[in-house]
C-alpha cells in the first residue's frame, strides 16, 4: 500500500525556482499569496528568523520548508553569502488543504536525512548553478521530488503529532484513510472503516481521533469540500465537482460547502480569482 499515492494524486505538488546562487547579507521574504517556499542550502550558514524571536541557524547542508504562506528573514555573510536554491512551492491548488494542513509551519532538516534519496539535492543544485539549457524545468521537478520526500521522512520519522500525514504513519489507520482517500465518493461508515483498520469500532474511532484530530466523519467531510475546491479551481462545473466528491447534487454539495467555508462556491470561487487578478 502506497500510503501518500492517492493523496497526491488528488493534491498534486507543484514547485517554481526563483533563484540559484549565492544569497548574501539580509533578504526578506514576504508571504507569497498562495504557496509556501522551500530553500535548499548547500553551504552556509544562514541565520533563519521566522518572526518575533524565532529563529534558526542552519550550519550544515539542509533544506528550510515554509508548507504555507510566511514571512521569514534569512541572514548570511554579506561578503562570501551562502549557497542556496529557493523554489515557490504549492501542495494542492490551494493553501487550505489536508497535506498542507498536516504539516507544521516551519520544517528544518539536514540534507543527509532524506533517506534513499542523497542524490536528488545534489543533482538539484548542479542543475540550478550549471545553467544548462531546459535546468528550469529539471530543477523544479527535483523541487517536487524533495517535497514529496520531506513529507516520507517526517511520516516515518514520527515528527508529525496531529493530522491525515500522522495518520498514514500508523500502519493500521493508513489502511483507512487510503480507502477514504483513493475513494472519496463512496458512502463510507464507521463499521466500514474500522473493518478497513482491521479494528473494532470504538477503538478505530478513538484512535483516528486522537491520531488525525478529527473524527472520521468531519475528517471525510473536509477532506471532500478541499477536492471540492480543488476541482472548481481547476473548472470543473459545480455537478460534476459534486460526483467526483460524494454529494448527490450540486445543490447538496453547496449545502456542504457553505457549512464547512461559511460562503457558497461560486462566491468562493469569485474572491479566489479576485485574489489571484489583484481585484
């Protein structure tokens, strides 16, 4: 069982290099609208604030992940600066979403930590410094390749407390929320869900609460209003959206969604595109 497949396949990552190179002295970064940033350092230091009186100070080859819009400030030698690789990046078509949402707001890891793929970072950066013709798109789809890394190796490091990612790394619970996963649509029960587990009941249920967060109920409910407004984003009418996800129509899917969103998904839509136009 591929514990992350469905889950990408539905909120794919998706990553955008906007430089290559020596950074030196003082850069501020503001909070991109809708995507969070990943740094790749091959050589430091660098001095890490993430506001207020938060900080870090990356001394060996490491990667810095902002899974959501956040201002930070990276410092290093004005003089000699550090190397580094930074790509926009995006899991999903919006910030509000289950992998997003799983993940903590800063995530600092060594480079020699992403187990089974050491590789892929220095191809990564000999593509970004070389300059090759066409290394734009090969380095931003070895950004995605770290990404989808980063979120293995924090699942099966345990590093996650609450959330879908801290479920699938519990073997049984991840039998669960795959099947709700691969198939959102269907008419999923407790008793259905727990067999999935191979748990009873109320142990199942206890567990995916104290585990995801959630109940499984709210969790599936949630977890199709974001396919909702990942298939809306991307055109697909209001009924067919409402197919894909489980509701019967699109009159009880924007029941649902005004319940979880607090706004109607053509209105959603409407200030999502405004946003994205500058409007």
């Amino acid at each position: 069982m591929d514990r992350l497949h469905a889950l990408l396949q539905r909120f794919s990552v998706s990553a955008g290099m906007f430089h290559s190179g020596p950074l030196c002295g003082i850069n501020d970064f503001p909070e991109h609208a809708d995507a969070g940033q990943l740094h790749l350092i091959r050589r430091g230091p660098v001095e890490v604030w993430h506001g207020g009186d938060a900080r870090d100070l990356i001394e060996v080859p490491s990667l810095l992940l902002y899974p959501r819009p956040r201002a930070h400030r990276l410092v290093t030698d004005p003089q000699h600066g550090a190397d580094m690789a930074c790509a926009n990046v995006r899991l999903g078509a919006t910030p509000d979403n289950p992998v997003t949402r799983a993940l903590p707001p800063v995530v600092v890891m060594p480079l020699d930590e992403l187990a089974g793929g050491a590789g892929v970072p220095e191809l990564l950066f000999e593509e970004a410094f070389g300059g090759l013709c066409g290394h734009r798109h090969v380095v931003d789809r070895l950004f995605e390749v770290v990404l989808v890394m980063v979120l293995r190796r924090l699942m099966d490091q345990g590093r996650l407390d609450e959330g879908p990612l801290a479920g699938l790394a519990d073997p049984q619970l991840a039998r669960a929320l795959t099947a709700m996963h691969e198939s959102p649509q269907r008419a999923w029960t407790l008793p259905a869900l727990a067999a999935c587990a191979g748990m009873s009941r109320s142990r199942f249920a206890e567990a995916f609460a104290r585990t995801v967060g959630q109940t499984p109920a709210a969790y599936l409910a949630g977890y199709r209003i974001a396919l909702a407004q990942d298939l809306l984003r991307r055109g697909r009418p209001l009924g067919l959206a409402a197919e894909a996800v489980g509701y019967g129509s699109a009159t009880a899917l924007s029941r649902a969604f005004s319940q979880h969103c607090g706004v109607a998904p053509r209105a959603w839509l409407k200030s999502l595109q405004g946003r994205a136009t500058g409007r």
